[in-house]
C-alpha cells in the first residue's frame, strides 16, 4: 500500500512540473488590416518599423506602429517598393499580425 501511494504521488508530481502555468501568455495570432496615414518609419530599428495613423468607424484615432522583416510584402501601386520609399503623410494599407510578441507588417500598399 505505501509503495502505490508513494508511485501515485511521484506521477502527480511529475504531472504537475510538466504541465504549462496557469498564467502562461495566450499564444493566439490575430491577422489585422488597416487603413490610414503614414506618420513615421525607422530605418534605423532592427527590425525597421512603421506607424500609421488610423481613423476607426466611431471616429476615433488609432495608432498603429508594427515592425518591418525582410519578408514584408511593399508595394506602391503595383510596383514593389522598399520601406525607404515610403514617406510620412502618404496614404496606406497595412496587413499585420497582432502575437503576444507584438505587430508584425506582412503587407503594405502605398496608395
């Protein structure tokens, strides 16, 4: 009897170490699309980054700052372009995906 009460509570024990916590961060990606106002971009950060500036339906301001990776999809009209090429005050679509390790861009289109 002591040695399947001792077996019993070794495998809680393990179960316990091996299981997430409680209060692990939500892993869930949400992919995004906005609209709005390009009103700044950095080179200089690693990765690049850059903000726009959305107006919602209810009329309120969003701002929307994502990082830029190499694989970001940028396109003026229906040429490529580079993230150099866009300017502050331009109109543009960004795609990103919103993780627990903050925005990403996948897509942005200069209009």
């Amino acid at each position: 009897m002591r040695t399947t009460l001792c077996s019993l509570y070794l495998v809680f024990a393990l179960g316990l170490a091996l299981t997430p916590p409680f209060a692990a961060a939500e892993t869930e990606t949400i992919q995004r699309t906005v609209r709005g106002t390009v009103m700044a971009t950095n080179m200089a950060a690693d990765p690049p980054t850059i903000v726009l500036q959305v107006l919602l339906p209810s009329k309120e301001e969003l701002i929307v700052g994502a990082r830029v990776p190499t694989d970001t999809k940028i396109t003026r009209g229906k040429k490529a372009a580079g993230l150099a090429d866009i300017k502050t005050g331009e109109a543009a679509d960004m795609t990103y995906l919103k993780s627990p390790d903050g925005l990403t861009a996948r897509s942005i289109h200069v209009r």
